[in-house]
C-alpha cells in the first residue's frame, strides 16, 4: 500500500521534507522500529481514545506504554481504548491497525507525550505496515506545536518518564 495519500497531501502542504523507510510486515511500532533498524524510543506510536465527545490520539514513543488517567487528567475527558474495528472509518486509507501519528491530518484531536521532543529523529507509521515515515525533529514540532502535549506515558524499562 505504501504511504497514505492524506498523509502525502498534509506533509505536502506544508513543505515537510520525509523519507519513507520500508520494513518486513510488522503489527506494531516497536515491531516497525525492529524491522526497520531504528531506535525503537524514536518511532512515535498512536494509540486511538474514544468517549462520547469523539476520537483522541495519543501519540507516544514505541518503548512506552500509555497512562489514559494523564490523558484524561490533561484533556478534562473520560476517554477510553477504541476498537481497531472503528479505525477503518477515522483513516479510511489506511491499513487497518497502521495508524499514523498525524492523526491532525485526519481532523483528530491530538495529544503527544513530551519526550518526542527531544527526540532526534521521529519515525511514524506512513498507513501501512511496511512503512514509516522518517522527519527531522525539527519538522516533528513544527508539525504538532499547536497540539497539546505533556507527559501521558510511561518508559516500559523504567517505569516512569524522567527529566
């Protein structure tokens, strides 16, 4: 399938340079980073929420697992896992389970875990599993500086995020 055309027409519009890396079939982003042969605390994960105000998706690196009450805490909401079955209608040209980071692209709200920022590079799923989308930090941030981000995970080596 290869990058998603949403996906495209966004990085496009707004002049951000990207490099597609391919990769053997994997079904999750630490999978992709393993595959690909880059840091897997590099590969910027979406995992899709959902409360009766609609979608949110929290992105987050590969290695770290999601704490939904910070979200919550965060954004004032009470949201919760969404079904991979309700992906397909959010990122109809995706495959089901590639869920790119750039979920603003789709019109979703966005919250990202501040450690992506310092980050060197960001990798993010392109809407496959085949691919990933490789951006310089500096474009990252250009692309989700009016989102909202705080610390909303948690390292699955340490247990806690630390500064």
């Amino acid at each position: 399938m290869a990058i998603a055309k949403t996906l495209i027409n966004y990085l496009d519009e707004r002049g951000i340079d990207y490099e597609l890396v391919e990769h053997a079939h994997t079904a999750t982003a630490a999978a992709s980073a393993h595959q690909a042969h880059v840091p897997v605390h590099q590969v910027a994960k979406a995992v899709v929420l959902r409360d009766a105000d609609g979608y949110v998706v929290s992105v987050l690196p590969a290695n770290h697992s999601l704490e939904i009450q910070w979200v919550n805490d965060e954004l004032g909401r009470q949201l919760e896992m969404a079904e991979e079955s309700e992906f397909k209608k959010l990122f109809s040209d995706c495959e089901e389970g590639a869920v790119p980071a750039i979920a603003d692209a789709y019109g979703i709200q966005v919250i990202w875990d501040d450690e992506l920022a310092y980050t060197a590079d960001i990798y993010i799923e392109a809407g496959d599993h085949e691919h990933l989308i490789w951006l310089e930090r500096r474009d990252f941030r250009k692309l989700m500086k009016s989102l909202p981000h705080t610390i909303i995970s948690k390292d699955s080596e340490v247990g806690c995020w630390k500064y």
